[in-house]
C-alpha cells in the first residue's frame, strides 16, 4: 500500500447507530471539548491485532495521530474481526465518538461496520456503547452518545469494509468528552533503553530534565501534565546543536513510553519509543542529576529557555500549584545572576480565535512576572511579551502539537 497525502477533508456525517444519533461534526479547534483519543491527551494502544504494519504507517497507534492521512489497515486478505483496545490517560466521561476514513487508498477499503465497547478495566468487564456504520471515504464523522459513558479503556472492533477483497482502512478514531477526577502522577525517573540509546530522566514533582546518549543529547527544562512529558531536546557537538520540542507519553507503571519529536519548527514529528531498564536516573558524560539550574544554564549559552513545567488552568492565566518547581527554578536563575534582564513570553496555540490567544498569551506572561516580583526579583528587569498563536513549534492541526506550542519561554536580555 502507499501512503497518499495533500487530500481535502470532508466533514459530513452519514451513518446510522444503535445508540447514536449523527451530529454534523464540530470545527476543528473547538473549545467545549477535547478529543481524549489522541497522542496529545495521553492516550495510548494497550492491545493491539494483527495489522498491515506492526509499527508506523498501517499500524493501530496511528489512529492516535490525528493526521487524516494515516491510519490502521489489516493484513492482506485477513477479515476476522479485529479489536483494538485504547487506554486513556484516566478514567473519563465519553460524549461522542467520531472517524475519519476519506484518506483511505481506495474507497472500497474504508471501514464500513464496527462496534465500540467501554470499561474501567483492560482485562474485561466491557461494555457496547456503540454500533456503527460509516460512510464510504468520508472524514469527520461524527456520532454524539445518547447517554455519556466513563470508563478508562475503549475497545474498537472493526468488522467489515466496502467490499475491497485486500484490505480494511480506518485513518482516525476519535473520542470527545472531559477526564473525571485526577490520577496522581508516579515518579518515572530512571533509565531507558530508547531509540536513540539510553535515555536518562530525573523527575522532581512535574518537572523532568536528563540527557541520552546519542550525540549528546539532552532533555532541558521538561514538564509534565498527567502522564505526558513536554521538554526541550538538544543533541550534537558545541557550536552545531540542534534542538526542537518533544512530547513523550509514559505507561501508567513507568515501564516504557511513546514519544515524538521535531526538528526546530518543523510540523514533521519522528517517533522515540523507551523500555525502562533501571529505576536508578544514571548519567550522560554532559550530564548528571541534581547539578546546577538548567534553566539558568540553557539561558547561559542559548539566551533562550522553554519551560514546559508552567502550567496554567484551561483558558486562564491562573497557574497550576503543581508548576512551582519550575518557577522557583526562574526565580533562583534570577537570584544568582542579579545583572541579567529577562522578557517573558507567553504562547497559546490556536484555539480560540486570535484575539483571544493573544489576550490569554499577555495574562499568562504577566502572571509569570507577577510570581517573580512577589518572590523579590525588581520588575525593572522583567518584561513581558504576548505572541498568541503566531509562534507555533508544532502543527496546531493535532492535539498532540497544539500542547507543543502552549508554552511560556524566557529570553535573557
């Protein structure tokens, strides 16, 4: 099969369901609800059959992705009805559920019947909340619930297709609703064999910072929010780095993680799976846990940092509690180099409009500054800066790169 891109997406709704009734699909962006059923929530394929390819492109984790254009297919002439089963990040209130499939390689491949069940449990004790029918090739189609379900595990069952003797093809799942309730973040510092040879992580509260192995690299001024790690990551010989944004989604008992990372501003993400080998953090030739500010070292030699470990309420410029040891890294940063100036930049992604975000971007700036001088730092030596939406560090056509791009950085002056 070969992958296609560049297709226009359709957003219709034209099916009928046992417990559904069909709703024309939201825009994209909307902010009364969030796709729990992504990369960017937290979500992530617990059981997954037999598929087309066991990784990537065909593969059931890139029904997560939210990029029309890849998806899930079942091996060649195989059609025994496959389940899929997904994890959300916790145990949450489902509303509607929705599937792309106008990118499939032929319209006869699209997946035409399927089921969805739901339950607290992976093992069993599911329940159908769903029987499906989807249009032949159509994108955004969209099926409310009549009644909300929670639960921490979906399972999708595909059935059957339009008729392709070769292939099913599904490109997007999605599920739209509100996490309930609050699962504690475990510690999940240690050492990882990953892609890019061992990974080291020192968590301290949401705030996550370390090294791997390859070229150097390291993991700078990190934050999580749930499960998901945001961080900054930086690799190569001095004087030629490169950097760029990361996001790294970890399994509830810490074993292993799923991951993505650009290059600079690029919309591209490239995959960095981990397997936990040690509990114990370990160390990289340039660096070790514990040693020195990294926020105060990265603005030393980049004059710039991203700190991912600020995190705000939902459309509001109050900060999380759980962000405290990330601002209390700034504020000593500040402390132990009284003759530096910083600007404080704050950056939303796109939902919203762009008047809002750029409103929202100049609050969460300010609240920033506001925590810094309540702690003694001289408001002469901060300014603030609002950039909405304008500067994004990944695609805001996916969750998973809008979380990317909510962010506050801090410039040395």
């Amino acid at each position: 099969m070969i992958l296609r891109r560049g297709s226009v997406c359709v957003a219709v709704v034209c099916a009928l369901a046992l417990l559904l009734s069909p709703l024309a699909a939201r825009a994209q962006g909307s902010t009364d609800e969030i796709n729990l059923l992504s990369w960017g929530a937290g979500a992530l394929v617990v059981e997954s059959p037999p598929s087309a390819s066991a990784r990537g492109q065909w593969s059931t984790e890139m029904l997560l992705d939210e990029i029309k254009d890849t998806g899930w297919a079942n091996p060649r002439g195989d059609f025994a009805p496959k389940a899929i089963v997904f994890e959300l990040a916790q145990r949450s209130e489902i509303n509607s559920l929705a599937f792309d499939t106008a990118q499939a390689e032929k319209r006869e491949r699209s997946v035409k019947d399927m089921t969805v069940d739901i339950s607290d449990r992976q093992d069993g004790g599911f329940v159908q909340i769903a029987k499906i029918s989807l249009a032949v090739a159509k994108d955004g189609q969209k099926f409310p619930l009549k009644t909300p379900m929670s639960g921490r595990y979906i399972k999708l069952t595909v059935l059957n297709n339009y008729g392709d003797s070769q292939f099913m093809e599904l490109m997007n799942v999605y599920a739209y609703g509100k996490p309930v309730g609050k699962r504690p973040l475990p510690d999940n510092s240690g050492t990882f064999s990953s892609d890019y040879e061992d990974f080291h992580i020192q968590q301290i509260g949401i705030t996550a910072t370390g090294c791997y192995m390859y070229e150097g690299g390291l993991i700078e001024n990190g934050g999580f929010d749930g499960r998901v790690l945001r961080f900054t990551w930086s690799s190569g010989l001095p004087g030629s780095r490169d950097s760029g944004p990361a996001i790294i989604v970890f399994a509830d008992d810490g074993k292993s993680f799923v991951g993505h990372f650009w290059h600079g501003t690029s919309t591209n993400a490239v995959r960095w799976n981990g397997t936990r080998i040690s509990k114990d953090v370990g160390s990289c030739p340039n660096w070790k846990p514990g040693t020195g500010n990294q926020v105060e070292q990265q603005l030393k030699s980049e004059g710039r940092a991203r700190l991912y470990g600020i995190l705000f309420d939902t459309d509001s410029d109050h900060i999380k509690d759980e962000s405290k040891t990330a601002l209390d890294s700034l504020l000593a940063a500040a402390h132990n180099q009284p003759t530096w100036s910083f600007s404080i930049e704050g950056h939303t992604d796109n939902v919203g409009g762009d008047a809002h975000n750029q409103t929202l971007s100049e609050k969460r700036a300010a609240a920033v500054k506001a925590y810094l001088t309540k702690a003694g730092v001289d408001e002469k030596r901060l300014a603030t800066k609002g950039f909405g939406a304008s500067k994004p560090v990944a695609s805001n056509d996916t969750s998973l790169g809008r979380s990317e791009n909510r962010r506050v950085e801090i410039v040395k002056q």
